[in-house]
C-alpha cells in the first residue's frame, strides 16, 4: 500500500527491527487527520508518538520508522504482561466524532469506513512481514487499560473490535521469493509465506548462500560470525566461498566452505602472478561432467580512418556476444584478424578488446593493448591479428565484446614543393575485421571468480 513518510526528528527511541512482537491500535483522541498528527510529532518534543497514522480517507502517514521505538502505550501501570513501547508498533486511528463531546468516555467517536480498511490492510501486512500472530494485535486498552481506541473498548458503532480482528485471520497472499523492502531485500518461503530470518538460505541451483538478520533482511558486505566461524557476505549478498579477501591491509583464506581459515594455508601463483591455494579447488572436483568446447564468430566489419584523423580517437571495429550459462568455470581464448591498408600514410593504431556483461554499465578491458605501426608513408596492406583469454567471467553471465582501435598517430609523408607531383589522398582502411572465440570449461583452474 502508498505509505507518505514524515518522520520525527525528537519523538522517538532508537531500536532495532527484531523487537518487533506487538501491534498495538490507537486513536487519535481528536479530530485532526493523518498527515496534521504527522506534522505535529515532527515539530518539536512532544514525548508521546506512533509510527502509522491512517486518516479519514484511508491515506497513510508514517511518524516513526518501524524499527525504532515510538512512544505509543508507555504507562506507569500495565494491566498486559509483556507487551510495551520496546516490542511493538503503533498505529493510530483517526477519528470523528458526532457531537462535539471530546472527552474519552464519550460514546460518540467513530471511525470512518475507509479509515477502518486501510488500518486493517496496514495491520495484515505487518504481521506478514514481521510474523506477527493476530492474537498479538491488541488495543491500546489491553496493554493499560486506558479507553483507547474508544470506539474499539465501547463497541457501540457498526465498527467493532471483534470484526477489526476477524478481518486480520482472513486468507492472506503469500508471498513467495526474493523481494526488496525496507531498502533491503528478503526471501520468502512460497510454503509458508514466511521470510527467512536469522539464518542462511540456499540457492541449490546456483549453490549461492545468503545470511538473513533478525528482520529478515539480507546482509551484504560484512563479515558475519557463525558457530564459531567467520564467513564474508559480498555487495550481492553471496557467502564467498574458495577465495581471497583483501580489507584494511589484510588478506583473509576463505575455504571451500565459506569459512575463514585461521591455519596455515599454501599460497601459489597462477599464470597471471595471482595467489591461490589448493583448497580452492575442492567444489570444482566434485562430480565434473567433461569438458564442453564451443567456437562463436562474429561478423566482419570495417573502418576508414581520414588522414586528418586526431590521435585519441577510437572506432569500434567489431563485436561478438558470448552466453556462458551451459559452462562451468568458463575460460575464452580470442582471435582478432584484419586487414590494414594505406595509401601514402604513416600510421600507428592501439587495438584492445573490450567487454559488457549483464548488469555494468561501463566497458572494461580483456587483455593488453596491441599496436601496429607502419613507420613510413608508403602504399601498403599487411594482415594484422592478435590473441587474447578472458578467464575472469561467470558461470551465467551473458557478455557483449568488441574490438575498438585507437588512433595513436596517421601522417602523410612531406615532400619538397619545388617538386611538382601528382597529389595522391592519404587514406588508411580497416577492413575483414572479425572476432572469433573458443569458450571451454576450465575445471583445472580452480581460482574462485
């Protein structure tokens, strides 16, 4: 449902979400509507508040984030056992009233029809969301005995507490999957419609954990500490697993199991220079299929460069989009071939591969820049190629590559004006350019990617 926030900066006391055990209903007491109560707790210290007013029209107004602790049922006495500011929520009613008698033993309060719809679906979606039973949905009276909400202790309109609390046990939509709330993201069992809280979950097709607080909410980039072992939870929520972290100048072993070694391990360079250790390998030795090989090529393309051309400037030669997902621990080997002509230039071109993968926004580089040059400006065409691996990419990832050379200097030869001679255009061209790709599962190079 819309909810518009207006939160207090002085009515309130920091919290946490899992204090969360109790919904307690309120009204308001007088006759001002959601968004005025919202705007009167955020004026100043008042020293009471509720974190949802719902008004006469069934808008909804927040004062107080959930998890923090409004200041909604604090008494001297209690008449409830357990429930108190600390461990609940408070939503408050607006209200009318038919004859102008304001007092709290008035029996002329009422709510509106839209008003009692709105607080209810409120209601029901924080019970879902925090597992909240409807025995623990309560009024205001039941937690001290104070004669609030009044049309709720009186029951004397045709909106009574009775219904309210039927309307809460009716059959709600399950939620199922990942969703994004409370600026984080939750899981939720399609069985249950439950969220998972204080515990992993496992994607067994991806094999990918995820740790869950206390409100259900996945943490990301943190260390968490789990029976007596420490495991890394990255940016996307994943438990690392197989590979080295680098923080504050440390490097830390996260063995096959997620967990942080804390004995000594063996570290060995890669072909690249990179560390790794053998314990990386123990996921990628399980139950291997054989080693699956696929050739993709692409389509030739073509450029010309004027003879004008500024150095710096870069023109895409061609492209080539590789889908992963059938690999395991994926390695590509490049070839790029083309041909390079001129007429009566000197030139020197940068050629770099380039990738775009699922979810990034800018190019980054595959392997190192390769130069071709011809020193003198004479009329030639030569074959130019290069290789190049890419082992730095997922298991699922889809990836767009392409070729992009960079002028680094085009020139025509000078010559002496007293000669005459027949002016020839300088002219360099690019053509046949194409990209070819062997992809293969690389299940001997175990390095966690």
């Amino acid at each position: 449902m819309q909810i518009k926030k207006l939160l207090t900066p002085y009515n309130y006391s920091t919290g946490t979400a899992d204090r969360i055990k109790y919904i307690v209903i309120h009204y308001v007491g007088a006759l001002g509507g959601a968004e005025a109560n919202c705007k009167y707790y955020a004026s100043q210290y008042i020293g009471a508040s509720a974190h949802y007013y719902v008004g006469f029209d069934g808008e909804v107004w927040q004062s107080v984030e959930e998890k923090d602790i409004a200041w909604h049922c604090g008494a001297k006495t209690y008449i409830h056992p357990e429930c108190r500011n600390a461990n609940s929520l408070g939503i408050e009613m607006c209200v009318r009233n038919s004859s102008g008698n304001l007092a709290d033993t008035s029996r002329d309060w009422y709510f509106e029809d839209a008003t009692v719809r709105a607080a209810i679906e409120l209601t029901k979606e924080l019970m879902a969301k925090y597992n909240i039973p409807a025995d623990r949905v309560i009024r205001h009276h039941d937690v001290t005995g104070k004669i609030c909400p009044n049309p709720y202790v009186y029951n004397q309109t045709q909106h009574t507490w009775d219904a309210f609390k039927a309307a809460l046990v009716s059959a709600p939509v399950k939620k199922s999957g990942w969703k994004q709330e409370d600026e984080g993201w939750r899981f939720y069992n399609g069985d249950t419609g439950e969220c998972v809280r204080n515990n992993w979950h496992h994607d067994l097709e991806k094999d990918l954990w995820y740790w869950f607080d206390g409100a259900g909410i996945m943490i990301t980039n943190k260390w968490y500490k789990y029976k007596g072992g420490w495991y890394f939870l990255n940016a996307d929520g994943v438990m690392l697993k197989g590979t080295l972290i680098a923080e504050s100048g440390k490097v830390y072993c996260l063995d096959s199991e997620g967990k942080m070694a804390t004995e000594p391990v063996t570290l060995m360079p890669d072909q690249d220079g990179a560390l790794w250790y053998n314990s990386m390998c123990e996921p990628h030795q399980k139950n291997l299929a054989p080693n699956r090989t696929m050739l993709k090529c692409g389509n030739s393309g073509s450029v010309v460069l004027p003879d004008n051309t500024k150095a710096g400037v870069s023109f895409t030669l061609t492209t080539l989009s590789i889908d992963a997902k059938d690999f395991r621990n994926p390695c590509i080997k490049f070839e790029f071939t083309s041909d390079i002509t001129s007429t009566a230039n000197a030139l020197t071109l940068n050629f770099q591969i380039f990738k775009i993968c699922k979810g990034q926004v800018h190019p980054i580089p595959v392997g190192p820049v390769w130069t071709f040059s011809r020193l003198k400006a004479i009329n030639a065409s030569d074959t130019f190629s290069f290789f190049a691996c890419d082992c730095d990419i997922c298991d699922d990832e889809c990836c767009t590559y392409s070729v992009v050379t960079t002028v680094v200097r085009i020139a025509s030869e000078p010559h002496d004006p007293s000669v005459p001679v027949i002016p020839i255009r300088a002219i360099t061209s690019i053509n046949n350019a194409s990209l070819s790709a062997i992809i293969i599962d690389n299940t001997n190079d175990c390095k966690n990617r």
